[in-house]
C-alpha cells in the first residue's frame, strides 16, 4: 500500500500508485514523502525459458509486462520451472509473482490454496543455483506475492514450483525481478 499524507491546508493526498519495492512501515519518518528504495523492474522483456508450456502459453507470457497473458506449465510437468536470463549482471534483491490459477472451479470443489516454490539466482553458467527466497512450506494463498531477500550479484533467476493445489495447475501471469546496476 502506497502511504498517504496530509499537505498544509488538511488535504490528503498520496504521491500516485507504485509498482516498485516501498520500504516498510516505520522505516522512513515522512514515507508520504517518498517511499521508493530505488529498485527498478529488470526482467521485463527479457529472454524467458520454462520446463514446459501448455498450449498458448508460452514462458515469454510471464514477463511480457501485461496481466491478460501467462505462461502455464503442462498439467504432466512435475517439476515446473520458469528461468528469466537478465541483460547481464545485475544486483537483485525482490520479486513478484502473480499467479494464475488454471483449473480452480468452486463448482467442482478445486479451491484455491498456496504455491510452494523457490526462487534461485544464478552468474554464469558454471556457478550453481543460490536460493533466495525459499517458500517450499508455504502456507498463506497470495495471487500476487512480492518477496524480498538480501541482495545478490545475478545474471539469470528461476523459478521453481515445488507444489500447489490439487486440480489447479501451475499458471504465472507476471515474474518480476527487483534491482539495479552495480
């Protein structure tokens, strides 16, 4: 939520809506001021891979910046991942998911429920995978899901699906790295 403020006639007012990391609550004394840490969006449009994609939707759907498309993975993937190779070597340090829940009818009985995944980051291509954020006992539903870890040197993430719930299949509308130059 972005902050709000109120100028010195009484009026609230609030500096516009952000799509960027905000610092927390208490962190800054006039957050209504500004709030941004000054992470930009770095895997948009960016060269995408994925382990599998069902028909219609392609892996590059997960960072084409529009929430009409998503790539989903085949319903016979068990193990779905969704690798994002950034322009080169960049210092991440957030990300956002939104999730797309192929399969949910309430009709049915398939209801919604936590994703459990990792996010790794990786240099290079002889470096092994780092785990940055690491949700595999993830217990809280959240379409979209922004998750901050401690700053890393990247030049390539992954997405790894580890479970979801059952008759929902594994769908991401948006995966969004946080960072900035070196």
């Amino acid at each position: 939520m972005d902050p709000a403020g109120f100028d010195e006639t009484g009026q609230l007012f609030i500096r516009g809506a952000s799509e960027t990391p905000q610092a927390l609550p208490g962190d800054r004394k006039h957050p209504e001021l500004g709030n941004d840490l000054g992470l930009l969006p770095v895997s948009i449009h960016q060269v995408v891979r994925a382990s599998s994609e069902a028909e219609g939707r392609d892996a590059y759907y997960a960072v084409d910046n529009y929430t009409r498309t998503w790539w989903q993975a085949r319903a016979e993937d068990l193990e779905p991942w969704l690798e994002v190779r950034l322009m080169r070597p960049l210092l991440i340090s957030a990300c956002r998911i939104l999730w797309r829940e192929p399969g949910l009818d309430y009709d049915r009985g398939v209801r919604p429920g936590p994703m459990c995944y990792v996010v790794e980051a990786r240099l290079g291509d002889e470096d092994s995978w780092q785990v940055v954020v690491d949700a595999r006992d993830n217990e809280v539903d959240l379409l979209i899901d922004q998750r901050s870890f401690p700053e890393v040197r990247a030049n390539r993430i992954r997405l790894r699906v580890i479970g979801h719930p059952p008759g929902i299949g594994v769908g991401v509308i948006d995966f969004t790295v946080f960072g900035q130059a070196e």
